[in-house]
C-alpha cells in the first residue's frame, strides 16, 4: 500500500513538473539586446515588436503593455514628448508615464526601444441636438504612455 501511494505520489510530480511552459515570444517578436543609454526606467528587451505590426499586434485590445523599437521623428522643445512614425506614415505621439522624465534632442533620428503602454485613441462622433444621430466611436490612431526608453545604438 505504502509503495502504490510513493508511486502515484512521483507520478503526479513528474506531471505537474512536465506540465511547466515557458512563454514563447508573439509571432513577428524579435530578441534584442541594446547597449545604449535609457531614458525613465530600465526598459524590457526580452522581445520587441517593429512599430510597423503595431495595427496587427493590438488587433481588437483598446490597450496593451510591451516593448516597441521606432525611429524618432521629432522631440518637443520642452523634451515631454517625442513622435515615432508606424509602417503607414502616421505619426506616434510618445510621453513619459511619470512624471520628471526628459527626452533629449539627440533622439531625432535615432531608433530606440519603447516599453510602456500603448492605446487606441478613439475619435467620437457627436450627436445632434434632436438626437438622431446616435455618437460612434472610431480608432484614431494611437498613443503611447512610456515607462522606458533606451537607445538602440
């Protein structure tokens, strides 16, 4: 009896360790690893995803959490915010979630990797006075709210 219960014992063990996963990076998730200098907090390089399958990565989600590599294509005078380009030429406004954070000039240009949050911004139509007009929500592109930021080179 002793050597039944030992044996369904190790047996559900050698289960419940064999039914560990890892998890797979997304389809389309590169593995980087940057040298350069970070902005905010230390940034997650274990995947990153090419702004270009941002619309395809998101799909319907409002809002997701990962890390991003863009090119930079302007940062404001007062170094609070910066735009990066997706794959179909619309522009990526990027700001820091905190507060106290600066983006410097010298990111014009450059590729960087972002790690924060990136939402749908939605655009509504509004209804008319006599209410026939019932307000829709559309995608209008997006946004991102940066924990980190750190150069690709």
């Amino acid at each position: 009896m002793k050597k039944t219960i030992f044996s369904i014992a190790v047996i559900f063990s050698a289960l419940t360790v064999s039914a560990q996963t890892t998890t797979k990076p997304q389809p389309g998730a590169q593995s980087i690893a940057p040298k350069g200098k970070i902005y905010g907090e230390k940034v997650d390089v274990k995947t990153a995803h090419p702004i270009g399958d941002l619309a395809r990565y998101m799909a319907t989600r409002p809002s997701i959490t990962t890390t991003i590599s863009a090119k930079v294509t302007d940062v404001m005078k007062n170094g609070e915010s910066l735009t990066v380009k997706d794959n179909t030429g619309k522009t990526v406004p990027v700001h820091f979630a905190k507060i106290g954070y600066k983006f410097p000039q010298s990111l014009v240009g450059k590729t960087i990797l972002i790690d924060g949050v990136i939402s749908k911004q939605m655009t509504s139509t509004e209804s008319t006075p006599q209410g026939n007009n019932k307000g829709s929500n559309t995608a209008g592109g997006y946004a991102i709210a940066a924990k980190g930021v750190q150069l690709m080179n």
